[in-house]
C-alpha cells in the first residue's frame, strides 16, 4: 500500500491508475478504524479496481478546540488495517498541505446543514464538512465515494454537494455497523470508561423503542418520539435531540407515513455520541440502513470473546 502524504503525489497516483483503465473509489475518513470503516473499505474493494483512503482529521469541522485535540488519532494501526483490507493507498495530508496559507474558501449547503447536528454543533461544522470532501473528491476525482449510514445527516448534505456543484461522482452509503449489543460503532466510543459503555447503548434502545411504536402503528411523531426518549433517560442518558424527520429533507414531518428518519444524539460521560434508523412504514419490517435487504442484517459486529 502506497502511504501518500501531498496532493501532488495523489494526482500522479491517481494519473497512472487512470491511464491504466482502473476505475477508482475515494474512502474519505478521520482514521482511528473500527469495524464501521472496515465495512466502507470492503465495499470499495469490493466495487472498484483502485481504492484510495483519506485519513485527515478535519479541524476546519470542529467547533469545540478540546474535541479536536481528544479526537484519536492511530495512523501506524490505520495503516496496517488499510494494508491488510486491500487498499491501495492511503493519502494523509497534514493540515497545511489541506489548507495553506491563504486559504479561504468554503462550502456551504445552506438549510440541510443548519438543522440536528448543524444546530447541535454549529453552523460551521457540515461548511467545514462540505469543504474538506469538495476538496478530496475534486483532488482524487474518483468514480466512486463511500459514506457511511452512520451519519445520516452528512449523507444527505454531501449529496446535495454533489448534485448543486455537478460533481462528478457517485455516493455509495454503507449500512451502519454495531458493537454486540447495538451500540454504533465509532472512533469516540474509546473515549467511554466501562460505565459510560454501558449507558451508551441506551441511543439504540431509544431508537428501538420508537421504531417499535411505529411498527405497532403510532403515527404521531410527537409520541414516538417521547417513547424512544423516556427509553433513552431511563437509561441514564438524556438525548440532546431525538428527531423524526424527511430523510431527504431532513424537515420535521407532521405525520409518519412512508420513509422517515429517526435521529438522535447524546453526551454520554465525555463522548457525544449519535445514531439513526431508517423506517419504512410501507414495510413490514423496519431497518437502519439505506441498503438492499439482502445486504442487511450481517453487520452486527460479534461480541468480544
Ligand atoms: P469518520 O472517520 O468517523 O469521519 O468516518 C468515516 C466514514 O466512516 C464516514 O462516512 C462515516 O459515516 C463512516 N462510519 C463511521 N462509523 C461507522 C459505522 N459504525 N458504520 C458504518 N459507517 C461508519
């Protein structure tokens, strides 16, 4: 696996491949891989002759300096887990070599970005979400972009990107990966001391519950949502919002009737965790993924042993 560290580097990399026929697949990340990121990298592998993996933790997407700086960061472990997956290359730039001196552009997508995590986390965070991915999809231009249901909001956002700036390429969304017992899978859960693990798996009872109500019939999302929520406390974790909206539009729905998003976040000890489900009240069954039924299901992470 080729470790690629400048833009420059990345273009010759990607000029070859391209002049070699290899279609291409871009995994943007912020490293520090579990499982979640594992599942993204097969699907890659799986789909396309050239996969390239970004590892760059952001700043211009935190808005809390203290979370930036708590944020893991384990490259040499990356990149043997990258090595080990097939990948290709692994491009991790410094901050510098992402933002020189000058830099002032930004990407904006406005009103998607601006509600649940937007509003939880300020404005600036899918601006500088959206900036960083222009940035990388334009660098590598790959066929092919992978994102995980995980963040379900930065799906929808990122989509519009590439839809309003005619970007040219395809968004592929991997369905969410979990610990055991439900927990999603995420760099900030190593932050969870053994109590706070445990409390942590009070956002997925939460959107179980609500889920529930829906399959048994509840309409109201206003009673859907106070159920997942009086889960959630009952747990020992109070949600920062627990929402029921469009999953394109990400608007509140008056109603729940066809495709919705539950979305919720939480601080639990340290960490500020989130999570979603997608239901379909056209389905029989409900499911946490945008994925084909056949790919659902197989990716519950085993428990430890
Ligand atoms: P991050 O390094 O946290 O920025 O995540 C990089 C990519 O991995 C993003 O597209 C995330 O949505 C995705 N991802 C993170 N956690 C999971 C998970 N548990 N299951 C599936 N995808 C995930």
């Amino acid at each position: 696996m080729r470790m690629l560290r400048t833009i420059a580097e990345v273009r010759a990399h990607v000029a070859a491949a391209r002049s070699a026929g290899r279609s291409i697949a871009l995994v943007p990340t912020m490293g520090a891989f579990h499982a979640g990121h594992e599942a993204l990298m097969r699907a890659a592998r799986d789909a396309c002759d050239e996969v390239i993996v970004s590892l760059f933790v952001n700043p211009v997407q935190f808005e809390d300096a203290s979370d930036l700086d708590a944020y893991p960061r384990s490259e040499v472990e990356d990149a043997a887990i990258a090595a080990r997956l097939g990948v290709d290359a692994l491009f991790a730039p410094s901050a510098r070599e992402m933002y020189p001196r000058g830099f002032a552009t930004s990407v904006r997508v406005a009103g998607l970005s601006d509600v649940l995590e937007g509003a939880a986390r300020g404005a600036g965070h899918f601006d500088g979400v959206c900036t960083v991915v222009c940035k990388l999809l334009c660098i590598v231009a790959p066929d092919v972009a992978y994102f995980g249901q995980k963040d379900a909001q930065q799906v929808v956002v990122v989509r519009r990107m590439v839809r309003d700036l005619d970007l040219p390429v395809r968004i592929e969304v991997v369905p969410t990966v979990r610990d055991f017992d439900g927990l999603a899978l995420s760099s900030r859960n190593s932050r969870l001391a053994p109590e706070d693990r445990a409390r942590a798996v009070a956002l997925r009872r939460g959107l179980g519950v609500a889920e529930d109500a829906i399959a048994q019939g509840e309409r109201d999302p206003a009673r859907a949502r106070a159920a997942g929520r009086a889960a959630m406390t009952a747990q020992g974790v109070d949600p920062e919002y627990f929402a029921i909206v469009d999953p394109d539009t990400l608007g509140e729905v008056e109603r729940i009737a066809g495709r919705v998003l539950i979305a919720v976040a939480a601080r639990v000890g340290p960490a500020r965790l989130i999570d979603n489900v997608l239901v379909d009240t056209q389905e029989v069954a409900t499911h946490d993924e945008w994925a084909p039924t056949s790919q659902r299901s197989s990716h519950v992470h085993p428990a430890p042993t």
